[in-house]
C-alpha cells in the first residue's frame, strides 16, 4: 500500500495530491493501492485510490507501518514517524509561494533531511517520478546516521514542555 499524507495544515495542497494521483494512474506504484489522507483539500477527489481528509492518529500510524512506500508532506511530526518506523519517505515540501504555508520552514526541513538521506524529496510535481523510483531502491538500506534527526526531536521536546 502506499500512503499519502498532507497534515493538518489549513492551506490546500493540491499539487501534491493531483500529482500522486496522476502518477497512481500512470502505474507508478507497481500495482499497489494507494491511500490518501488529504486534509483540508475537499475540491480533491481521487481517481485512483481511496481517501480520507483526516484520520485518527493510531490509524495513521498504522497506515504508514503498513505502507511499501510513504509519501509526504514536510511536516516535522510525521517525518520523524515515518523515519522512527526505518522507512524512507518520499517528501514534498508545502511552499509558501504556492501558499501552502505560511513561511518556508518545511523545505529547510526537507533539504537537511534530505541531505543526511533519511528522506527523498520531491520539490516540485515533477521530480515525483524519479523520487519514487530512488525511494523504491532504498526501501531495503538501513537509514544513514546523523545528527539532525535527533536534533529535531530535541527540538520538539522542548516546545511541548
């Protein structure tokens, strides 16, 4: 199964919805179903795989221990999921200049997740191919060491006390 995930951010993000979808009807997945969490996106309606805007936490997680492949947005909270559960998740960042967000702190995210290869980022619709295709490659390495995983963790602890 592969999963999709878009937080909870209030802004759309479309691009990477249609983009995912576009490609699940190209066959890029190899054949297997595709789920999509697609939040606050209701003009989005799949045709090639099932969604729901939002899901129970539990049931997310669940999804992504079960998923061959996780493609995401750059949210922190779900990256460090996906990454504690050894997977390699593909990565659009939401942009500010799409209006995604309301700043660009999840491409600085992606970019240095990215640069320790914990993450296969995907910046824009078009580099989703390829990124796929570097993610389905790595499904089998151990994830790389490096300090900025356990940074970001740091990091949160300390907002949440």
């Amino acid at each position: 199964m592969i999963f999709v995930t878009v937080g909870n951010a209030t802004q759309s993000f479309a691009r990477l919805l249609e983009a995912v979808d576009d490609l699940s009807g190209k066959g890029a997945f190899h054949g297997e179903p595709v789920f999509m969490q697609t939040g606050h996106n209701p003009q989005f309606k799949p045709r090639h795989g099932q969604a729901e805007a939002f899901i129970p936490m539990e049931a997310c997680q669940a999804r992504m221990k079960e998923a061959r492949l996780i493609i995401s947005h750059g949210g922190c909270g779900t990256l460090l999921q996906a990454i504690g559960l050894g997977k390699t998740p593909v990565v659009m960042p939401r942009l500010s200049r799409y209006r995604e967000h309301v700043n660009d702190h999840q491409l600085q995210l992606v970019r240095a997740l990215a640069e320790e290869g914990r993450i296969v980022p995907a910046f824009e619709a078009a580099d989703l191919p390829c990124a796929i295709e570097e993610a389905w490659q790595r499904k089998h390495q151990p994830p790389p060491k490096g300090p900025m995983l356990e940074l970001v963790g740091e990091a949160i602890k300390e907002l949440l006390i």
